[in-house]
C-alpha cells in the first residue's frame, strides 16, 4: 500500500491507485472512468442501494449457514450492510447509471464498499483484501446476473409502494372535491361540444376512480417482480453455488425485506427474461397517460379565467409571465404532464432494452433499471404535489356552470322521452338560431308545461337514470 492519499489495488488489467478515503476499489474506478454518461451516480436512487445491501447480508448468512463463510468475516460483512441498510456510505455509490457490463459495475461498487467498511469492522485498512475480500468474500456464490436483476426488482418493489401511497394521496383529495362539489350542475362536453348536463362532482369523481383502478394494476405488476433468480449465478446454472443456496438466500432474503419474494422455477429462463420489467413499465405508462389526461382537463376547465370555460379555478401558485401582468399560469399540471410524457418515452426504453437481449443475458438491464425508478419516482412526487399544490385548493365557479347548464342546447337531451326526438330536434335548431333558450322555445311551441319542464330540468333528474314519465 502506498503512502499518503492512496492505496494501490489491482485487477486483471493491473495496478491503480485508490484514493485512500474512499470505501470502493480499483473497479468501481475504472466504471467511473469509464462511463463518464449521465454524471448521475447510482447513489441517486436508495432503494437500489438498500436492496444489494440486503441482497449481500442476506448471502453472506446463507454462506455462513452453509459452512462457506466463517462467522468473523459474516458478521463483519452483515454489519457492513446493516450500516447501507441503514443509509450510511450511500455517497460511495458512484458508478454511472447508464453504465455497459450489464449491471456488473453496479454490482461491484456493492462488492468493494461492503468489504472496504468489513475490513474496518475487522480491525484492518481499506484495500487489505488479503482479509476480506470483494469476489472471494463479499460475493460468494453470486454473479451480476443474479445479484443485480434481482436487486433491481427488490429495489422497484418499494419504490411502487411509495408510488401506490402517492396515488392513495392524490386519489383521496379528487375523491373530498367529488364530495364537495355533488351539487355542482354543469355540462358535460363530448368531442368538445356541449353534451348533457351532469355534477362537477362526477366529473371529479371519475379522476378519483382512474387512479383507484391504477393502484389496483400496480399492485398485480408489483407481485411478478417478486420472483427473483438468486442462486442461478452466470447464466442460471447455478455453477459456483452450493446446491442448498437458493432456498436458504431467499429466505434471508424474505426476511430482511418482508417482501414475499420466490424463486424463479427455471433460473436459465429467469437470468435472461425483462418480461416483468416491461410488463410494470407498461403500467406506468398507463398511470402516466391516465394522470395526463386528467391533468389536460384541469388545464381545460380552468382556462380563461374569461376567454376560457373558466368553471373551475386551480390555486394560484406563481406569476405567469414576464410580460403579463396578473396572468397565471396552470403550472402543477404541466409539470405532471411533463412528468408523462417522460414516463412515455421510458417505457419505449424500456421495451427497446428487453428486446435487444441476446441469448442467456440482457445486458442492458442498467438503462431498464434507470428508466423505471425515474418513472416510478416522478410519478409519486408528480402525484404528491398535484394533490398538494393544485388539486386541495380548486374551487368552482357555480354561477357560470349554472348558466352554461341553462344557455345550453345540449338539455334538449333530457327531453327526448318527453316530446319525442324530431320535437327534440326542432327546438334545437329554434334555439341555435334564434338565440333562445331550449326552456323558452319549448313552452313557445306548447310541448311542455312549466310545471313539467321544471321537474324534468331538475338537477337530479338531469344527472342520473330517472322513472319520470310525463304524458305528452
């Protein structure tokens, strides 16, 4: 070891020097020089930290178990990982996330860090591998190609958990406003034309129920990423493992993630298939594209506050222009709309890197890996602040909904059963052209009474199934 600020270390292609003070190796190194893409460390995501330290604790007490590791070096590598687990040494996680190697940087990033701060436990320096070392210790019985797949969907189980309670949040304000504004008349548009009139609250009832169908996918996506390939090793053969392996990591695994993980019943088929990466990456996009259209509605029903429908305002938030005095902007929503276009474009990644694999391994799980916990992460924090931010403070403009219910051709709907479609039709054109009200040119031609167009026209009559008949 050399002197000073750095330790020499060494791998096939030969010595390097490694800053004295950091916890990863001559590896890692290389990676970081190698992959000089996004500049984002793969420290950037935490739940993919905490997953291989508990993928590595939980090998090296199945090792230990099988009489492959002794207890000094299983404690030592154990507690290394309960300090990761525990968010500590996160910053030494500084391999590039788009990275080549099919993940096996990422993986000995893990492998180094863990040895490094076991030696510490230990009693010896950074870099003396002659005590613990990274391959022979740290990743007994294991290869990237178990480890780091793996990882990637213990690391997405919690990330799709925080998305879900996101969701729930986001769900539960649409659900208060659906609540709030059930007395709400207004019309509804299809093809953006006047349509039949129906609650403010069914309108915003209907987000709520979106997003309660879209928790419900996630969580039936969520359950086929629970079975994992650990103890396939290279290629799924399980070569290099104790027979016993498998069963005894997953586990150890159970247990210090409380997921109900299962493994794979063919490691060969498991080590090569993305399927559950695409198959979760296409729910996504469908929150994404669900959680778009919503957010255009709000842009929609808000735009004005004048020249627009302007039935609803959204909570203003910021300035809107430099040249505009009093304008604001719909600026929550666009950022979420933002947010799904980004989650669009990951899931075509997405699809892209699963396709491309070759034979028993798909090397390009990193950029897989990338994309989804991008998508995951925005779309929780998209769902948290369009909950906070927008959707807690809108209000309705009741005056201008009850008028545009009343100026409306479109009621001329609700009296179809009463004075027949053709009657219907007539008054429509009447009211089109001449300006007048559907009620008004009804009681000019004799059609209906008032008695009986103020039952017919009733808010509850116009917004749900009625029995009412009238004689006509």
């Amino acid at each position: 070891m050399t002197a000073g600020a750095f330790r020499t270390e060494h791998d096939l292609l030969g010595d390097r020097e490694v800053p004295q003070d950091v916890y990863y190796g001559v590896h890692t190194l290389r990676a970081v020089e190698n992959f000089p893409i996004t500049g984002t460390p793969i420290s950037i995501y935490p739940e993919l930290i905490r997953a291989l330290a508990s993928i590595k604790q939980a090998a090296a007490l199945a090792n230990h178990e099988l009489g492959l590791l002794d207890k000094p070096h299983c404690d030592a590598i154990v507690g290394a990982c309960a300090e990761l687990l525990a968010g500590k040494l996160h910053d030494q996680f500084v391999v590039d996330v788009i990275q080549g190697g099919a993940g096996t940087s990422t993986n000995m990033n893990a492998n180094e860090v863990i040895a490094n701060r076991a030696l510490e436990l230990l009693g010896h320096q950074r870099g003396e591998y002659q005590f613990l070392h990274p391959n022979e210790h740290v990743n007994i019985g294991q290869s990237t190609n178990d480890v780091y797949p793996s990882a990637l969907k213990i690391a997405t189980w919690f990330g799709i958990a925080g998305l879900v309670d996101a969701m729930g949040i986001l769900r539960r304000a649409f659900e208060d406003k659906a609540e709030a504004f059930k007395h709400v008349l207004k019309m509804g548009r299809t093809q953006l034309q006047d349509a039949v009139p129906m609650t403010l609250g069914q309108e915003f009832s209907t987000y709520a129920v979106m997003l309660s169908e879209d928790e419900q996918r996630l969580r039936e996506a969520a359950l086929l990423i629970c079975e994992i390939n650990m103890g396939a090793t290279a290629i799924g053969t399980g070569i290099t493992a104790h027979p016993d392996y498998a069963p005894l990591v997953l586990k150890r695994l159970q247990e210090i993630t409380g997921i109900p993980l299962i493994t794979a019943p063919n490691l060969i088929e498991a080590t090569q298939d993305c399927g559950a990466f695409v198959q979760l990456s296409g729910v996504l996009k469908r929150v994404a594209v669900k959680l778009s259209k919503t957010c255009n509605d709000l842009r929609l029903l808000s735009s004005g506050p004048r020249a627009g429908l302007g039935e609803i305002n959204l909570p203003p938030m910021q300035a809107g222009s430099s040249i505009m005095p009093g304008k604001v902007n719909p600026v929550i929503p666009e950022v979420v709309n933002q947010i799904a276009f980004e989650v669009i474009g990951n899931d075509v990644t997405v699809s892209f890197a699963a396709e491309a694999g070759q034979l028993q391994l798909n090397a390009f799980e990193p950029i897989i890996a990338h994309s989804l916990f991008k998508s995951v992460s925005h779309l929780r924090n998209g769902c948290l602040t369009l909950a906070e931010r927008c959707v807690k403070g809108i209000t309705a403009n009741e005056a201008r909904l009850r008028a545009s219910v009343e100026n409306s051709i479109g009621i001329v709907t609700a009296l179809n059963p009463y004075i027949g479609y053709a009657n219907a039709t007539a008054v429509a054109q009447q009211a089109h052209a001449t300006g007048a009200s559907v009620y008004d040119v009804v009681l000019e031609r004799g059609l209906l009474t008032r008695e009986q167009l103020d039952e017919i026209l009733r808010p509850e009559t116009l917004t749900q199934p009625t029995s009412l008949h009238l004689g006509h």
